[in-house]
C-alpha cells in the first residue's frame, strides 16, 4: 500500500487565492483526519470524518476553511481566500477503526505571500 | 479548554544510553495514548499506544507508561540509536475517534 497521499507536496500561492489541498486515505480505512503544523501552534486537529461524515469540525479556523470527503477514497480542504498565517504544513491521516493507530501523510507544505 | 503537553522541550542523549519522553494530560476522559515520532519533512509516525485501562505496555526498544492519577505519560527509548533523533509527540484518544496531539519533545542523540 502506497501510505496516504497528499498532494500538492507544495503549494505557494497569492494572498486571496483558493487553495485546495487533497489527501487519498489508505484504501479501506473507516477515518480522516486533517492536521495543521506550525512552530507557534504545533499539531492542531482541524476537522475529522468517520465513515465520509464530518463529526468534529471545531478546529476549523475560520469560514474561509473548509473539508469535504465525498467518498471513502478522497478528500480535500479548501482555504478561500487563502491568508499569509495560513502558511503551514497540513497534513492528512487516516486509521481504521476507533483507537486504532493514525497513519499520516507527507504533509503538504503552504506558502501564501 | 483540555489540552495534551503544553511544552516543547529538548532532550540530548549519548548513543546507547536510555531515553525518557515525559507528557502531561488534563482530559481524563480519553481511551487511548499514543506515542508517535516525527523525522524532519515527514508526517508524525506511529510509534506505540496504549489503553487507559493499562499501566504499561512495551514494544521494539520502547515502552510507555502511563500515570492516570497524575495525569502523567512517558515514552522509554532503550539503548538510543542516532536514528532516533526527532520530534516526540504524545496524543490522545477519545471514544470518537478525536486525536489531539501535544507540543512534542525535541530529542537528539549524540554519536
């Protein structure tokens, strides 16, 4: 199995812009996550689905954050319009079963100037 | 509100000695703690878990401990290898399958 995988790897964009970042969970894991990373706030759970429903959005920042998973194989997170202290490492992860371990993806590190 | 490992410290460790990763938590509702490691550039990497009905549990070379009465969770590295050197994150699990993580420790390991 090729892990869970995140794209764009990088992504650098104008402040204004929309940014969309995708993660394709390991094939029949049952939960997403989506994660933000930075030296201020480290790891910080933005929004999390089980079985392609959204069950905790509370760590979403603000409106002009969003995620949709419209099935069990994909998934994106959408920052519109995107902001410099948006600039982060997202990362998406995924575990099957609850207390099961969380595999991660490579992160996708955003750059909003 | 409830938070895990509100610190990011450092440790340095001579190769082949033992390494101790100290956590503090403050939701005692949580079902699962959860130790993972991340490399510079990588996603956090799973490294061992344990329920909140145990004390201890071992793995390759590590092994967690758990304290509920003081809210206290450690990871033990045995016989450090540079390869260990990286960010150290505890997490916790609720029954809804929310993971939150803590600041983490920076540990290094000197050859």
């Amino acid at each position: 199995d090729a892990g869970v995988i995140q794209s764009p790897r990088h992504e650098v964009t104008e402040m204004g812009q929309e940014v969309t970042l995708r993660c394709k969970p390991i094939s029949g894991h049952n939960s997403l996550f989506w994660y933000r990373q930075t030296m201020m706030r480290g790891l910080e759970l933005l929004i999390y689905f089980n079985n392609n429903v959204p069950i905790d959005d509370s760590g979403m920042p603000e409106d002009r954050f969003s995620a949709k998973m419209p099935n069990a194989s994909f998934s994106t997170l959408k920052i519109q319009p995107s902001e410099p202290r948006d600039s982060a490492v997202y990362f998406c992860a995924s575990s099957l079963g609850q207390g099961a371990e969380a595999f991660f993806g490579q992160g996708t590190r955003l750059t909003v100037v | 509100g409830e938070s895990v490992g509100l610190h990011l410290p450092t440790l340095s460790v001579q190769e082949g000695d033992n390494s101790i990763i100290n956590c503090a938590y403050s939701n005692s509702a949580s079902d699962y703690f959860i130790w993972y490691k991340q490399e510079s550039g990588k996603g956090p990497q799973f490294i061992i878990d344990i329920r909140s009905n145990m004390d201890k549990r071992q793995g390759q070379r590590v092994t967690v401990l758990l304290n509920k009465t003081v809210k206290h969770l450690s990871l033990q590295i045995a016989a450090t290898q540079p390869g260990d050197s990286a960010v150290y994150f505890c997490a916790e699990k609720r029954n809804n399958n929310d993971m939150r993580f803590g600041a983490g420790t920076r540990l290094t390991v000197k050859p």
